[in-house]
C-alpha cells in the first residue's frame, strides 16, 4: 500500500483478483493508482504480490467497479 495513501474503492473478478484504488490528495487536486493483488488464504486473509494497474494523475478515484463480459475481444 502506498504510505499516506486513503483507500477509495475495492473491487474483485473472477479470476480471483483484488483491484484497490489508493488516492493521495482531493478530488481534483490528487491523484491515485489502482493496483491489481492477488490473495493469500490464511487466517486473516491478506493481499499479495500489489503492482500498479492503473495511474490517475488528474483525480482521486473514489469507487471501482469490475465489469466483465464474456463477448468482449481480448486486446
């Protein structure tokens, strides 16, 4: 997790992937980055091996949705 970064949104697909927006600053005025994570089972459960999925640099992101569908082309 990036220090002093606020959590905005979490969401997850079905590959069993944890995407966690982090925002650093206010609306307009920050940015955020959305990092995929993969999860270790374990009492509790944790987050593991982060890497940045995505860089907002003119906004702090506050929810994340996924959306999947199947008919969609890979790129």
């Amino acid at each position: 997790m990036p220090a002093k970064n606020k959590v905005g949104g979490v969401a997850f697909d079905d590959g069993g992937n944890v995407y966690v927006i982090f925002q650093d600053g206010t609306g307009k005025r920050g940015q955020g980055t959305i990092q995929k994570c993969g999860v270790t089972v374990g009492p509790p459960p944790s987050l593991s091996a982060g890497a940045i999925f995505a860089t907002i640099t003119d906004d702090t992101p506050e929810f994340c949705v996924w959306v999947a569908d199947s008919h969609w082309t890979s790129q």
